[in-house]
C-alpha cells in the first residue's frame, strides 16, 4: 500500500517485509531535471519505452530527434539510478543476513 505522499508506483515499507526501509533511488553526480528526478522506475522506463518508439519511426525532424535522445538518456539514466539503489539494498540485505548467520554458528 501506497502512503498518500509517496510517489505513484514506489513501494514503501508498508508494503515490504516487516523493519525494510523503501527502495530509493542512488544518487547522481549529474543533477536531473525536476520532472524527470521525481518519476519512479515504472514511469521512467514507460516514458522511456515511448521516446525510443518515437525515435525509431523516424517521423520527427532533427532537432525533435536530438531532443527526444537527450531526454531518453536522462530516463535512462533515472532508470539506471533506482536499479542502482535497489542493488544496494540487496546487497546489505544480503551482508545482514550472512553476518546473522555467522553470529548464529
């Protein structure tokens, strides 16, 4: 379940495994335009899926075209930013576990 101020299709800690913390994005050396930093995963990678459709009917002119690969790019990269998060919170979920384990023998 969605609280009411996170942000549409992003899981929260309601909706995980009880004591797990939401999956968030990993920060960006390069900042994002508002618009795009703000998107979840779902609709980045939807806004994304459209850009290239759009590139690929090669209908739009060369500066829409150049436009359209610019802002596939920082979808792109958004993407790439809550995959990365969501690896990092895999990762330590996976050292928290083994070190259970460890202390467990």
């Amino acid at each position: 379940m969605s609280t009411p101020d996170a942000p549409e299709n992003e899981l929260t800690a309601d909706e995980g495994a009880p004591g797990t913390a939401p999956v968030t994005p990993a920060g960006d050396e390069k900042a994002l335009p508002a618009d795009i930093a703000e998107l979840s995963y779902e609709a980045a990678r939807d806004q994304l899926v459209e850009v290239v459709r759009r590139l690929e009917s090669g209908q739009g002119g060369l500066e829409d075209s150049i436009a359209l690969w610019e802002r596939g790019e920082m979808l792109a990269r958004r993407c790439q930013q809550w995959l990365d998060g969501a690896r990092e919170r895999l990762e330590d979920a996976v050292a928290a576990r083994r070190e259970e384990d460890g202390a467990e023998r």
